[in-house]
C-alpha cells in the first residue's frame, strides 16, 4: 500500500465508513512498565481493497506489527484476517485523518470473496468506477 497517490496503488480502492476491530496478535512490552501486554480496541475502516485497509486511529500500531482485524461492512458481511502495519500517520494538524494503513497477510478464501462482492458493489453503485 501507499501513502503518495493513485498512480503508486497496486490495488483498487473504494471509501467506507465501517467499523473494525483491532486486536493485537503477539504481547507488546508497556513501554512504562515493560510488562507484556496485549491490546484491542475498535475504530473505523475508511479505505477498502483486496490487499488492504485503511484504519482511522489516534493511537495506530508500530509499522511491521501483526494485527487481527475485523471488519464489519455495511450490509452485514464481516471480513476477518490478519494484517500488517505498512505505515503509519500520526495526527500532526494536518488535515488527513491519523491512522495505518494495514496489508492483509494470506487471507482466507472466505475473506477474499467477501472484499471482492464488496468492491464488486460499491463500483455499482452511482459515483463509483
């Protein structure tokens, strides 16, 4: 995935506004206690393609973590797999929303026919390509 344009996109994209949960796969160490820990929190899926997600969150993963996602699209369908952090935007005031931008890692058959029906009727509707 990535950050400087279209024309550098190896996948089609498409907007969404979904909710998503974001789990950690192996412990972090707390970087006070150095306790390991593991994490969830949920946030909000606002970029969609076979090859990845972009992730809304103020407080994203390192780049190159592992992650457990679960993205729940409008309609019902949910899409559940493992990812990685390829990069990441902090909130510095600017006006792109912070976040990370997730490579799916091997996903299921099951998870690539559900993005694909995804993508398949959001490029029906009025407004897509």
């Amino acid at each position: 995935m990535s950050t400087d344009g279209s024309r550098n996109r190896r996948f089609e994209r498409v907007d969404l506004r979904a909710r998503v949960q974001l789990s950690s796969i192996s412990p972090e160490r707390d970087p006070e206690t150095g306790v390991p820990t593991l994490w969830e929190s949920d946030e909000l899926c606002e970029t969609l393609s076979v090859g990845g997600a972009f992730i809304r969150t103020f407080d994203p993963p390192a780049k190159g973590h592992r992650v457990l996602l679960q993205i729940h699209l409008p309609g019902g369908e949910s899409i559940e797999t493992v990812g990685r952090v390829a990069w990441t935007r902090v909130p510095l005031g600017g006006a792109r929303e912070p976040g990370v931008g997730v490579e799916f890692v091997t996903p299921s058959g099951e998870a690539r026919d559900v993005i694909a029906r995804f993508l398949a009727g959001a490029r029906s509707l009025p407004g897509g390509d």
